[in-house]
C-alpha cells in the first residue's frame, strides 16, 4: 500500500469525500469553528482584562446571550426550507462577523450585551440553516456526513483555542482585539465560501403546516431528553476542572488535559461512531449506552475525590475516554434521530427545534452539575449520572412513538437531492 492510499485511509474517517461542494461545506465549517474556538477561548477574559467588565456582568451577560439565541434557530432553519440554506447560512455567518467585530468596539456593558447575544443567535440559527445542506450532501446517511462536521469543528475549534493562548500569553488589549477581530474575519470568510456552494432549491410545504415542528409532541420529547444529556458537556467542562483543582488537588495541566483528549478522540472517532446508527431505533439505543457511559465516568470521577493524586492522574484519562465514547453515542444518536425523524420539507425547522435542546443544556448545565457535583460533592456526581442513565433509558420508547406517526420513514432514501451530482 502506498504512503498517499495509506493516508487517504486514516484520514477517511476525518474528512469528508464527495464532491467539490461537500468539502467546500466542511471548510467554511472548519474556517468559521476557528473563530468561535478563538471566541470561547479568550472571549472572558478579553471582557474582563481589556473591557474591564465585572466577571458577575460577564457571567449574567453570557446567560443572557445564550437565553437569547434558543429562540434563533427555528425561524432561520424554517427561513432556510422557504428560501433555500445557501443564502441564510451565509447570513448568520456574515452576523457572526459583525458580532465580533461589536465587541472589539464594546466598552460598557450593554454594548457587550446586545453583541454577545448577536454572536450567539448567528451561532444556533448557522446550525439549523445548515441542515438542508447536510440532509442534502449527506445523502441517505446524512448522521454520518454530520458526523464529519463534527469532528471537522473540533478540529477548527482546537486550532482557535491554540491561537487564543498567544493572546492570553501576551496578556494586552490590543493582542486581544487582534484575536476577537480575528474572528471577525474568520466568520466573514466563511460566509464568502458559502456564497460559492451550490444553489439547494427550496422545500415547498408537504404538510400545509407553517410551523410544524412546534406540533410535532414526540420529537418536541426527544428534543427535551436531548437537552437533559446535554447536560453532560458541562460536566466535563465546568464540574470536572473545578473537581479536580478544589477537590483532588491535581496538578493545574490536568485540566488541559482533560481537553486534549476530548478532542483527540472525537477527532478520530466520531465518524466511526455515526456509521453505527443507521435507523431511528439504533439512535435511540445509542442514547440509552450513552447514559450508562455518563454513569460509569461520573462513578469514577467521584472516587479521586480524598485519592492520593497519582491514583487520580491514573484514573482521570480513564473516566474521560468513557465519558467522551458516551457523548460520541450521544452526538451519533441525536444526528441520526434529528434528521430522520424530520421531514424532508422542513428539515431546517427541525434542525433549529432541535438545537434547542442543546442550548438549553448548556445553558442550564452550569448551575446543576456545580449545584450537585461541586455544592453536594461524591453524592451528587452520581445523582448527576443516575440522570443521565434514566434520560437514556427514556429515549427509545420516545422513538418507538415517533416512528409509529411518520410515515415518510418508509420512503426514507427516495428522491435524495441531487446535490452530489452538482459537487462531482
């Protein structure tokens, strides 16, 4: 086997085959998760070192934002099935830019404001104009080309974060408004890439229904289960660092750590991951493996607690990889449910409805697991996973009602977009 044939095989599972349009999606995707990772990153700490904002305004102004952008998605996924996803993607990347390049000019709180909440509104509808784009590039396995992207935004977000850290280094205003102008940039390229994607026709209504999402009780269920799990991103976020700086006493590089191997292994392995879920009824048995995978890394987190700190070190990369392999099923089950449990008329309402489950997650996520795994301590690590283990468990009855008023399911497969055709 040659060198090019055996690269081309590791990368398989990293980037994605189809087509100039497909991978012309996976690079704005890529070039745009750049900036949001710069954004992450630096973004509190050029508020409160450069803008000189109270940390407890930051805090409540980034609730806000992120209040704010659960009500984007629908409209903009449902703007995106009316006018085609090409121009409204390229929108909400083009207010991304313009969000970033508000905070380089914020100086009091309320500026600040108004341009977080526009950054995190760009943020959740971009993911639901997307839709259309990955149901139609993705084929009849439109979870897996999703779960490219996926690990094509890890990767985007990694190269952001590594940027950042020159920022955080040099620890002045102006290196810091290089970076969120940077930013700016990036999301504005993005959207210049868009712009050159092949043109998606739009989706007239099948059910004569404008807001049909919103009616749908069982997806309307599986959207909120969903939000529950999410949860979970913010257990190895915000719980598990502060376990490990306050609690195990750890050395303060464990918490990168932590990050380096979420990454490395999502990077690797999503992909794999989603071709596994195939059907409605394997996503929500995916969900189901993913609780009890929540449930054995919080089991585990909770013993380093009064550990000596090399048995800790030993089982800290141990707990992350089986959390991590659970959010994988998670992310692999919620890909292939959100898309084949949408119709094909409305696959960017769906997309946006779904999506706030995630926003709602990780909105919440913060006050519950610090409430149970910081405030209540071993007890409330397990608490924690007994609930993710119980939302698992409650997924695939939820698919099993689904399925049973969708008749589009038994045509799933026919009359694909001919979107690969246009990107050969």
């Amino acid at each position: 086997m040659t060198i090019h044939a055996r690269l081309r095989r590791w990368t398989s599972g990293i980037l994605p085959d189809g087509g100039t349009a497909v991978r012309g999606l996976a690079l704005a995707t890529l070039v745009s998760t750049i900036g949001y990772g710069i954004y992450l990153t630096a973004g509190v700490l050029y508020f409160t070192r450069a803008v000189h904002l109270p940390a407890a305004q930051v805090g409540i102004g980034l609730t806000l934002a992120g209040a704010v952008s659960l009500a984007a998605g629908i409209p903009f996924g449902h703007l995106a099935d009316r006018c085609g996803p090409r121009s409204v993607y390229a929108l909400t990347l083009a207010l991304g830019a313009v969000s970033m390049a508000g905070l380089c000019l914020a100086h009091v709180f309320w500026t600040f404001l108004l341009s977080a909440s526009l950054g995190a509104a760009a943020q959740s509808a971009g993911q639901a104009a997307r839709g259309p784009f990955v149901q139609a590039y993705g084929g009849e396995r439109p979870a897996e080309f999703r779960g490219y992207l996926r690990s094509v935004t890890n990767v985007g977000i990694s190269v952001g974060a590594l940027l950042a850290g020159w920022g955080i280094a040099v620890d002045t205003r102006q290196a810091y408004l290089l970076l969120i102008g940077g930013s700016a940039v990036t999301y504005a390229s993005a959207a210049l890439v868009v712009l050159f994607l092949p043109h998606l026709p739009p989706r007239p209504h099948a059910s004569g229904q404008r807001w049909v999402a919103l009616r749908d009780r069982p997806y309307l269920v599986l959207t909120l289960l969903d939000g529950v799990m999410a949860i979970q991103y913010r257990m190895r976020s915000v719980a598990l660092p502060l376990w490990l700086v306050d609690q195990v006493l750890a050395p303060k590089w464990s918490v990168s750590m932590v990050m380096l191997i979420n990454t490395v292994v999502v990077v690797l392995f999503q992909v794999r991951a989603s071709r596994g879920v195939t059907t409605p009824a394997l996503g929500g048995r995916a969900f189901r493996r993913a609780g009890f995978a929540f449930l054995l890394a919080a089991a585990l987190i909770s013993t380093m607690a009064g550990a000596p700190v090399w048995f800790a070190m030993a089982l800290l990369p141990i707990a992350v990889i089986i959390h991590t392999v659970g959010e994988m099923w998670q992310a692999a089950g919620g890909f292939e449910l959100s898309f084949a449990l949408a119709p094909r008329d409305a696959v960017g309402q769906y997309q946006g409805l779904f999506g706030m489950g995630l926003g709602l997650g990780i909105t919440l996520g913060p006050v519950v697991v610090i409430a149970l795994c910081i405030g209540w301590g071993m007890p409330g690590w397990w608490v924690l996973g007994a609930l993710f283990a119980v939302t698992g468990l409650a997924v695939p009855p939820i698919v099993r009602w689904a399925e049973r008023s969708r008749p589009h399911l038994e045509t799933r497969g026919a009359g694909v977009v001919g979107a690969q055709g246009e990107s050969a």
